[in-house]
C-alpha cells in the first residue's frame, strides 16, 4: 500500500513541480468497521519559480460490509494535531 501511494503521489504531480523526501507511514488506524487503515504521507513540494512547501496528507478509511468510508485531510507546513482529526 505505501509504495502505491508514493508512486500515485509522483504520477499525479508529474512534472509540474519537483517532490522530494516523500514517505508514507502506516499510523494506528481507528477501531472503527471490519476494517480500518490509517496513513500518513509526507513530501516537500517545489513548484516552478516557487519555494518549497511541506505537505502532508491523511487518509483514514474504515469499512462494514460492503460500505467503505474514506477521509482524506491535506495540509500544507505540517501534519493536522491528532485532536483536530
């Protein structure tokens, strides 16, 4: 799953702007469902004639039966405080 991730991250941005120190990292997801999952994805964003900003984003997904629920939370400087997700 996480080198899904990185690569669907470097695929989207192609070459409209330059991602460096991309990591993906697999928190402690919700007990929440079936199923749940948690990830973390960090990268320094460079965009042609801009300066480097650091992004992270969230996903967390849960699951029961055949629902599946996805949040995505992106952020730019930083990730969100646990508190506020």
């Amino acid at each position: 799953m996480r080198a899904c991730l990185l690569e669907t991250l470097r695929t989207a941005v192609g070459k409209q702007a330059k991602v460096t120190g991309a990591s993906a990292k697999a928190l402690k997801p919700p007990k929440l469902g079936e199923r749940s999952l948690d990830y973390r994805i960090g990268f320094s964003l460079a965009l042609k004639g801009s300066s480097v900003r650091t992004v992270v984003a969230e996903i967390v997904g849960m699951n029961v039966g055949r629902t599946s629920v996805v949040l995505h939370a992106l952020s730019v400087g930083g990730p969100l405080p646990a508190k506020d997700i």
